[in-house]
C-alpha cells in the first residue's frame, strides 16, 4: 500500500508540477504575443503620426513658396492691373500660410516650429510691406527694397525648415514612447 500510495502521490505531483508548467509556458506565449502586438502597434502609430507630420510640413511649404510668388510678382510689378491683381493675393495667400502653420503648430515638435515660425514672420512682414506700397506718405522705392529683400529672407527661412523637416521626419521616435508598456 505504501508502494501505491508513494505511485499516486508521485503522479498527482508529477501531473501539478506538468500542469503548472503548461501553465507557465502559456502565460510566457500570451505575454510574448501581447509584447508583439504592442510594438506593432505603437510602429503603426508612430508611422501615422510621422505622416501626419509629413502632410502637415509638406502644406506648409506649398503655401510659403506661394507667398514667394506672389510677393516677387508684387515686387516685379510696376502699378497697374498686374501690380493690384497680386497685392490682392497677398493677405488671402499669407492667412493659407498662417492656416498651415496652426496645423503644423498641432503635430510639430519645438525645432520645427521655430523654423516655421521665421518663415512666418518674415512673410508677414514682407506682406505688410507690399500692402503699404503705392499709398501716399510711402517711398515706393524703399518698399520695394525692403520686400526684396525680406523675400530672400522669406526664401532662406524656408530651406532652413525643409531642412529641419528632413531631420524631424527621419527621425525614430522618442525612447520615452517607444519603451511604453
């Protein structure tokens, strides 16, 4: 009897300790695959975040070489119907730019924003610029080289931020939110 007894004891120790194994090993395959299933989402995330990024940079330097155009047509032009057709564009091409700077303001980091924010300002002042010249009380010559002027600076602000841009998009993500989970 001690025989059978030793037998059972032995197989409901050996059955428990194979039970508490499976479960273990099962525990270890569900942790492994919510681990994988983390990553793959916080790589999907990041990928949509770094597009939307990317959309949000890509509108805003369509709409600063917009201003470009417009203020070197006004800086071109002499008065007449051209000169009035494009200081018309200015104020409306120049809100489009404040519109893709507070979206890009949503998804940008610091970096960005302050390169953005130059091209921004240069724009606003060559717009103020242009919207003075040909009234009385102002040199038209001294407008005009102002506006010249600050539409290089207008141009040169701008590769800064494609530049910065370059940087930022290619970037991987912060270690604080890749180490998430």
């Amino acid at each position: 009897m001690d025989a059978g007894v030793a037998g059972l004891i032995g197989a409901l120790g050996g059955g428990f300790l194979g039970a508490a194994g499976a479960w273990g090993a099962a525990l270890i395959a569900f942790r492994g695959a919510r681990y994988q299933a983390d990553r793959q989402g916080n790589a999907a995330h990041e990928q949509w975040l770094r597009q939307l990024r990317r959309d949000a940079s890509l509108a805003f330097i369509s709409e600063a070489r917009t201003l470009a155009e417009v203020i070197n047509t006004c800086c071109l032009a002499r008065h007449g119907t051209e000169f009035d057709t494009a200081v018309q564009q200015v104020t409306p091409t120049w809100n489009r730019l404040k519109t893709a700077y507070d979206a890009l303001e949503l998804e940008a980091s610091g970096d960005l924003l302050q390169s953005a924010d130059a091209v921004l300002k240069s724009g606003l002042d060559t717009a103020m610029a242009i919207s003075l010249r040909g009234r009385p009380g102002n040199s038209d010559d001294e407008i005009r080289s102002f506006a010249l002027q600050n539409r290089l600076s207008i141009h040169q602000n701008l590769d800064a931020f494609i530049t910065c841009c370059k940087q930022v998009l290619h970037q991987p993500a912060p270690l604080e939110r890749r180490n998430r989970g």
